[in-house]
C-alpha cells in the first residue's frame, strides 16, 4: 500500500522561533484533520508521514494552498492571533493533505525542506 503524506509548509520570512513554529504547525495539522475525513485512514495505517518545507513569503504560501485546494487537496491555513511574537492576522503556515507523493509534489515540490 503507497504511503500517504502531509506537507506543512511554513513561512520562513517571519524569523519564529522553533517553539512558535512547532506550535502552528500543530495548529494546521489539527485543523486540516479535523475539517476532514478523506485519506485519513489510509494515511493514519501507514506511519503518518509528515515533511515540513519552507516558503519564503506570503505569497509563496498562499499559491501553494490556492493549489491544493484546486487539485482537491485538504488543506488548512493558519493565521496567528498575535498573542506572542507575530502581529495579529499574520498567515504563518499551512498543512496540505494527507494524499498521495505525486498529487502532493504538484504543489510543494519546489520548496526546500525545512
């Protein structure tokens, strides 16, 4: 059985700390599993794999999820509440999937690893 997968993408222009940065992509994970139901079983029976890749603005982010949503990927975008490090609004990350390697790789695949 093909293993699924889950992307976090996360904004690297922001400068997080790793702490701040573990914490909103806990946030996208639970979000995207929870709003929903499809490949989950699949991706829970096979190690749930995760990988975690960098976008270096807003932008970048905001087309990847443009993307996954186009291809009919989950995906959950995150924005800060600003109680800490980041201004209130501020879209930090995203979860993408899970769903197969190739379907993720059309919209991550040219981001470098975190």
């Amino acid at each position: 059985m093909k293993k699924d997968k889950m992307m976090i993408i996360m904004r690297t222009d922001l400068e997080m700390g790793v702490g701040k940065m573990i914490a909103q992509a806990g946030h996208a994970i639970v979000n995207v599993l929870t709003s929903n139901t499809v490949g989950i079983d699949n991706w829970f029976g096979t190690g749930m794999k995760k990988v975690c890749v960098g976008a270096d603005s807003e932008e970048v982010l905001l087309q990847c999820v443009a993307k996954a949503q186009e291809l009919g990927i989950p995906a959950a975008l995150i924005s800060d509440e600003g109680l800490t490090q980041i201004e209130p609004g501020t879209k930090t990350c995203a979860a993408i999937g899970p769903a197969k390697d190739k379907q993720i790789e059309k919209v991550t695949g040219s981001l470098k690893l975190l």
